[in-house]
C-alpha cells in the first residue's frame, strides 16, 4: 500500500468536518442514540482503510442504510423504546458485516448488480422523500408526538399545521441549507455542514434556548465506545433476512461511486475486496455498540476533491472522530432543527423527478419499474427493503415476457448495435451472444456499442467489452461505445 501524505491526512479532516454532525443525523434516522452515529464513524473507517480497493471510497453513516437499518428493526418488531434497541442495531450490523465478508471472500461481488438501474433509481428517490419526510417535523419544529404515526403521516401533518411551527426552528433549518448550499458555490470544500452545527449551538447557547438541542432528549456521553459482542443472540434469527437485505441492497451505491471514481482516474477496482472491507468494517461497528455502515457520494467525492491519495485518507478521518470522542459533549447545545436540515441537504440531490419522468422517452417498460418501484417504496415506509424485492422481482418477469434484444444497422462504414430491452445482470450473457453473432455477420466493419439506455455499467459488460474488443484488434478493426459519458480503460474501447 503506497504511504499516506500530507494530502490524505489534509482529505481526511475534511471529511471528519463533515461526517461528525452528519452522523448523529443518519443515527437518528435509524431512531439512534446520536452517540452510536459517532461510534460507527471512528474505528470501522479505520479498519475499512486497511482493507479496501478504493483509495477514495468513505464508508460510515449513510442515509439510505440508517433507513433501511430502521426497516429491518421495525420490521421485524422492535422499536427504538425497546432496552436492547441499540444492541439490536450491532447485531443486524454484525449480520450485515458477516454477509459481506463471506460474499467478497466467495466472490459474489457480482450479487449487487441484481438491482436493476431503474429499481435503484426509483427506490433511492423513494427513499429520499422519505427520509427527508422523517426530518421535517425537526426542521419545522413541530412536535414529534403527531396524530398519525407513519412517517409519510407526520411529514403531512407537519406541513399542514403551520401553526405549530416554531420561529427559531424554521430559522436555523434555512441558515443551515442556505450554509450547506450555497458554501459549495463559495468553493467545493466549504465545509458547510460544519460551520451550520457551530451556528446552531452559537444559536441555542449564546442568542436563543427556544429550540430543542441534542442535550435535551439525548445527550451525548464521552469516550470511547466499549467493545464488546455482548448482544442479544437469541434475536438473530429475526435479523438475518434484514441483514441480508442491507448487505446487497447498500452495497449497489458505493460500488457505482467506487466504479465511476475508477473510470475516471483509469484504474483496477475490485468489488470482492471491496464488498469483503465493507463486511470488516460492519463488523467493527457491531463490536463498537453501533449500526450498520456504508459508502458515502458526498463525503467520498470530498475525500477525491480535498486531494486524497490513498485510502489512508479514511484511516485519517476515523482516527479524527476518534480523537473527537473525548470531547463529544460539546454537540448537546447542537439543534435538533439543524441535524434535520442537514439530512435534507444531504439527500435532497437524490430526488430526480426529472429522470423518472425522462425514462419514458427511453423505455416504457424500464420507466414502468422505476415508477412502480417510486410508489411501492413511499407506500411501504418504513419497510422499504420489500419495494427493492419487488422491483428486482419484477425485473425477472419483465426479463421472460421481453427479451433483451440487439438492434443493429450499417451506416457507412460501421456496424451500429443498440440494446433494446433491459440490459441487468440477468441479460447479459445474451448481450454479448448477440453482440458476437452481428460481429460475425458483418467482418470487414467497424463497430459501435451504443449504451445510452443502460448508462450504468456492471464490471461484467466492461469485461465483455474489453474482451470483444482484443478480438477485433487483431483484424484492424475497432469498436466505440457510444451513450456513455465515462467508460473504464480495462475495457478497451473508445468512448463516443
């Protein structure tokens, strides 16, 4: 492993910045004690740092697996009242880590892509309206004990009753968005939701005590967390299908950030080694007394921006937290409204109306998965994990009744082949079949890939590829691939 730098320790504090206050908003999510968001975002990043492929992938606290942490507890009936709630939440993290250590050890890495691009695309809007609905009451200042229970039911409840608003709360969530947002303009590296904390406890300690803090419900403890594996065993057998669940679902994201990072810079990325880090790192943060973890877009692309080198750059922002432990206290006085504020900044950019209605133009049927996908995931919240099992369920079924299929025309001189149909996991060893035979059929032309359909590429069709193209080099001729802003070096072919 190539030495740490000036650069990587440089990378890893401002990532700390930013995961800090942003844990103790994702613990809350998963309805958390704040502290155990710490706990997950100091030793398991060291030993994910250790282990990993990525040099730039962060793993910690992320909003959809806090979520999706939530769905599997409540799920499988426990509440956040329960006395072993929080050692609940380090044996699902066990659960979650184990899994995937054993499929990176087996190489299952493959497993992640079952998910369809347009089921993760509309579970992950899904999702995001729902997190941002559970932040809302927090960011409004409303009560959190509402006539309706259901997330989706306080949101509503919330924004109907601007009555219950209260003044400094709605203050303190638009000083922090407009912190968050508009520091990114000021330079990519403000660290905005640093400086939005620092304001919300100058606000609760120096200006204003009407708005609820950190301290008030939930204060957070100092020191180190105690490890331990002392947690209740006898509940494991309700976790498992949870756990698995997570495994593979918040996998999906960190492997497309770690892949486009690696189209990008032209270099290996493995998803075993990988998916095995993130199963030691989940371990660790069960061993810590905390809850499931996962990579991060935000923080992983601060981490690249802020100059990282190596992944001793997220060594760096684990031993910061940890450092930070002893003096956690100091975030009591931090408003609950602008934690709330936080996770809607955070997640806010993962909303895309747009790109759900734009999948109409290109497929019908891929839209028509998105979109069911969208609905059952706001209808089933919180447990949304069964809203990625049916859209990878009907992805099977929309795979039987319509076939992917290879649309190929001669223009000029080159060979042009479109997919029509979904191209996933499950199709695409009848990609290269098809895409092999019109090769054959038409020997002296150049050829075109055209993947604008299918713009998130599995390693599998960059190897398919790479390996089709090492065969036509020997004949003189070329392939492209067209439809796609980025395509990794290891596959061999130009990008059009």
């Amino acid at each position: 492993m190539t030495r740490p730098s000036i650069a990587d320790a440089v990378a890893g504090v401002s990532v700390a910045l930013l995961l800090i206050p942003q844990s103790m908003a994702y613990a809350q999510i998963a309805e958390m004690p704040v502290v155990t968001g710490l706990f997950a975002s100091a030793l398991p990043l060291i030993v994910f740092s250790l282990f990993a492929s990525s040099p730039y992938l962060q793993t910690g606290p992320v909003a959809l697996t806090s979520l999706l942490t939530l769905a599997a507890l409540q799920g499988a009936g426990f509440r956040s009242d329960d006395p072993d709630y929080v050692k609940l939440g380090a044996l699902l993290a066990l659960v979650v880590g184990v899994s995937r250590l054993l499929l990176g050890l087996l190489r299952l890495g493959w497993l992640a892509f079952l998910i369809s691009e347009p089921v993760r695309m509309g579970f992950t809007s899904g999702a995001a309206i729902i997190i941002i609905g559970s932040q809302l009451p927090k960011a409004l200042g409303t009560s959190l004990d509402t006539p309706d229970t259901s997330i989706i039911g306080q949101a509503a409840w919330s924004i109907v009753h601007p009555a219950a608003w209260a003044g400094g709360a709605l203050v303190l969530s638009a000083v922090t968005l407009a912190i968050m947002l508009g520091g990114r303009r000021f330079h990519r590296l403000f660290p905005g939701v640093a400086v939005a904390g620092l304001v919300g406890i100058g606000y609760s300690r120096f200006l204003s005590d009407d708005v609820l803090t950190v301290g008030d419900t939930n204060p957070i403890p100092e020191g180190l967390p105690t490890l331990s594996l002392d947690l209740p065993w006898a509940d494991l057998g309700t976790l498992v299908v949870g756990g698995l669940i997570i495994a593979l679902i918040g996998f999906a994201e960190p492997a497309s950030i770690a892949r486009l990072f690696a189209r990008e810079d032209k270099s290996h990325w493995d998803a075993n080694r990988e998916l095995a880090s993130s199963g030691l790192a989940n371990i660790t943060s069960a061993i810590s007394g905390a809850f499931p973890v996962g990579g991060s877009f935000s923080r992983s692309s601060v981490n690249r921006m802020a100059g990282a080198r190596t992944r001793w750059s997220g060594g760096v922002t684990g031993l910061t937290v940890l450092a930070f432990l002893s003096f956690a206290s100091v975030l009591d006085g931090l408003p609950q409204a602008v934690l709330g504020a936080i996770v809607v900044g955070a997640v806010l950019g993962l909303v895309k109306p747009l790109a759900l209605l734009g999948l109409w133009r290109q497929s019908r049927v891929e839209a028509l998965l998105a979109w069911i996908t969208f609905a059952a995931t706001l209808a089933l919240a919180p447990a949304v994990q069964w809203a990625v099992l049916a859209g990878v369920g009907l992805t099977a079924v929309v795979h039987v009744v319509r076939p992917l299929r290879l649309i190929a025309a001669v223009r000029a001189d080159r060979l042009e082949l479109k997919p029509d149909g979904l191209l996933w996991l499950g199709t695409y060893g009848s990609f290269e079949r098809q895409v092999r035979a019109a090769i054959d059929d038409h020997p002296r032309l150049d050829v075109v890939v055209d993947l604008g359909p299918s713009p998130d590429l599995d390693p599998s069709v960059e190897r398919t590829i790479g390996s089709i193209c090492d065969g036509l080099a020997g004949s003189g001729r070329t392939l492209s691939v067209a439809g796609v802003d980025r395509f990794s070096a290891a596959a061999g072919g130009r990008t059009e």
